[in-house]
C-alpha cells in the first residue's frame, strides 16, 4: 500500500477511493484456456489479536461482467463493505473466507497459518461444486501454494491444498476486480468476528481497532496482559508491528 494512503492509529481520514479495478488483468488468462479464475486476497496479518483471514472469490472470464463499487477493502468505509459483501458472494461463482486462529499463528507461524486459513477457504470452494483452474494472489509472495520441498522443520502439505497454479501482483487488491471483491469479504467476515470477541474482551476496543495495535489496544494489553485471542508468540508490545499492522489497514479510518 502507497505510504500516502496509509492511516495512522486513531486517525478518521479515509484514503481515496482512486481508480476502480477492473477484470483486465484476469482476462489475459483466458489465453491460456482458464475459465474459471480465483482472486485471493487476506486480512490480519499484521494485528495483535484475532485470526488470519484469506477471502476467495471466483469469477467466470467467459461471462463475468464487472460489479461496481467494489474497491480494495482498506478503501471503502465499513458501512460501503457491509453493502457490497452480500453483492460480492452472488455475483461471484464461488466464494468462501477461511481463518486460521491466533493459536495456530502462535503453533505454526504466520505464513503457514496463511497457507492454512487460505486452505480451509479453497475447500469450501471446492464443496460448492468449482475447482478454479488458476489463482491470482496479491503480493509478491506465493503463501498459498503447498512447500515444495519439505524439510524436518517444515510443516507438512496438509490434505485439500491449493493444486492451481498461483500467479502473484503486487497492488492486486487494487487493480484487479476479483482480488477486491475477495479483500471485501475477507474484511467483513473477520471484522465481524472482533465485534464478537470484542464483546467478551471490551477494554481493548476490538470493535474498533479490530485486534491491530492502536495505543488503546496497546495500553490495555500493558496494564492487563494478553488474552486468548492475542498472538503471544509476538513482541506484542515490543512496536515492530505498528507499521506492519497500518500496513493492513490498522486504525479507525479501516476498522470502525
């Protein structure tokens, strides 16, 4: 994400929406014979507390038309994400968001807990009847994809893995139609859930903050210590996830 656009913890600006994304980009893999295409996109990486979230949307490259207003999910204010989640999962084929808890980022580290939230996305995919033919994932770095060669240390490739070929953008989320309708639902359906855990932990202002690391959320894990939801394996108030987490879209302007 542009530093321009980022937004400091308590901040109320909300980054301009820009250029909507389109299905461009997807529709260059139809030379390839590629129908049926899934965007990836995920969610938390960078907070203190709640899961990891990685939303799917799949889209037909032989019939889909655009769908307005579908933005990168750090873009839109929440009511706007709200709106657009239920238009999201009907326009597309397919669509489903899989999580992987703060114990298993703790377990088994944050790539393979993205691998592993990514996972239990694809296979609702899969039980739906689709099996996408490629996937198109924002940023640089393929987390999705099973490890090529594993080693003692690392995990093992888990059963119902990801088998398409994985193409990485950067800005993605940005400029293609279907990673941003992914990011949506992935943000909705996760900030859901820290409104939910929230209500059981209400001092550290989940509802707001969504589990990033806002000078609240930092404060009240001082004084009171970390709870089940925080990833205890991190510095958690050690300051080098505040920028990783704004990164994500920490702050009031992305989680209110």
């Amino acid at each position: 994400m542009p530093a321009a656009l980022k937004t400091r913890p308590g901040s109320t600006k909300v980054p301009s929406p820009g250029k909507a994304p389109t299905l461009r980009h997807e529709r260059t893999f139809k030379a390839q014979g590629i129908r049926y295409l899934a965007g990836v996109d995920e969610v938390g990486r960078g907070a203190l507390a709640g899961p990891v979230s990685v939303g799917i949307a799949v889209v037909d490259l032989e019939r889909q038309k655009p769908l307005a207003g579908v933005r990168d999910s750090k873009l839109l204010p929440p009511a706007e994400r709200e709106r657009l989640d239920p238009l999201v999962r009907r326009w597309s084929v397919a669509s489903a968001v899989g999580h992987a808890s703060a114990q298993e980022i703790d377990s088994i580290g944050i790539i393979a807990a993205l691998r592993l939230a990514g996972i239990r996305a694809w296979q609702e995919v899969l039980s739906a009847g689709v099996r996408p033919e490629a996937v198109l994932l924002d940023g640089s770095h393929n987390w999705l994809s099973p490890a090529g060669q594993l080693s003692l240390f690392d995990e093992p490739v888990l059963e119902g893995s990801c088998d398409a070929p994985v193409h990485t953008k950067v800005k993605a989320d940005m400029q293609c139609l279907s990673v941003a309708a992914a990011s949506v639902i992935a943000k909705v359906e996760r900030d859901r859930m820290m409104r939910e855990l929230h209500a059981e932990f209400p001092d550290f202002g989940w509802d707001v903050n969504k589990g990033y690391a806002t000078a609240l959320h930092r404060d009240v894990l001082r004084a009171a210590g970390p709870t089940p939801y925080h990833r205890v394996s991190w510095r958690l108030l050690g300051g080098e996830l505040a920028d990783e987490g704004l990164a994500d879209g920490a702050g009031p302007a992305d989680g209110d």
